[in-house]
C-alpha cells in the first residue's frame, strides 16, 4: 500500500483531527512512535516483538492531533492485516491489530472511531470476516462491534489476551 489517504474528522466533544490511511513505508514512523509509547513504555512489552513482517504489507491508520494551525503530533494507531485464513475462522479473514491510543487522549473516542474506520476500509475490499487478539481488559470495546470471544485466554507479551471474531453471522 504505497498510498496515503488523508481525511480531516471531529468527535463529539473534540474538534480538528486528521486520519491518514496508508502503508508502512508512508506512516511507520508514526504508528511505531505512538505504538512503543504505548505498548513497550506503558505495558511493558518487549521492543524486539513490538513489530513483526505484517507491518511492511497491511494497511495502517494513525491518527494526529491539531497543533498550532499543523497536525504535527501522532497520537493513535492501528491497522488491517488480510490473511487466507485465521485462526477460528475459515476463509479470508482480515486482523485487526496493534489498536493504540496514547494515555492523554483516551476516553474521547479515538478508539472507537479507530476500529469503525478499520472495519470500513476491510469491508471495503469486500472482507466480513474478522479476527483479533484484544486484552481481556478491552474485550467490551469489541463486543459493542459485534466481536464475540472464541476459546480460553492466553498470555501474549506477560498480559492476558483473549481471541475475538466477528464474521457475517455475529453482527445480525
């Protein structure tokens, strides 16, 4: 994915964000920066399993925050991985994964519109079938999407996670 999309939106109770679409090699450094801060800073994973060969072929989203009159600050992340087949589902099945949000911008729904957006751009290439690894913490953002918990909790860099799916028939 060698292009960049760019779109300006706001939340309900904040004004002035901007979404850019694309790939690793147009907002890596972005999606790592606000990646590490959160998931190597703040929950302690280790930096070396922090990335991995999916980065350089899906699709990432990041979003930055206004700046005086520029958006020079990434502040969330996330991103789309197409796979032949997952992990309980049969069939293509899209990953949704590395969902980050840094601390001072939580609880305003950046998360939500991050997961709606991602959704949205696989549903766009004609995928409904969806799997992720969501910390057992987290699990009622992705229920209120229609994801539904599939098998026992694991441990995934030293924090339970739990695999969650939402195909066609979950979300009637």
């Amino acid at each position: 994915m060698n292009d960049r999309q760019d779109r300006y939106f706001d939340l309900p109770d904040q004004a002035g964000f901007l979404e850019s679409t694309g790939g690793w090699a147009l907002l890596g450094a972005d999606a790592l920066s606000v990646r590490e801060d959160v998931f190597v800073n703040e929950q302690n994973v280790p930096p070396e399993i922090e990335q991995d060969d999916f980065d350089v072929t899906c699709m990432h989203i990041v979003i930055y925050s206004r700046g005086a009159g520029h958006y020079p600050k990434a502040i969330a992340t996330g991103r789309v991985v197409v796979q032949p087949f997952g992990e309980a589902l049969t069939g293509p099945v899209a990953r949704i994964g590395r969902l980050a949000v840094r601390k001072a911008f939580r609880g305003i729904g950046l998360g939500t519109h991050l997961l709606t957006t991602l959704i949205e751009q696989a549903e766009s290439q004609g995928l409904n079938q969806f799997e992720l690894h969501s910390r057992v913490d987290a699990m009622p953002l992705y229920q209120r999407f229609g994801f539904l918990p599939s098998g026992p909790a694991f441990d995934e860099a030293g924090t339970p996670h739990i695999l969650m799916v939402r195909s066609a028939r979950s979300t009637d």
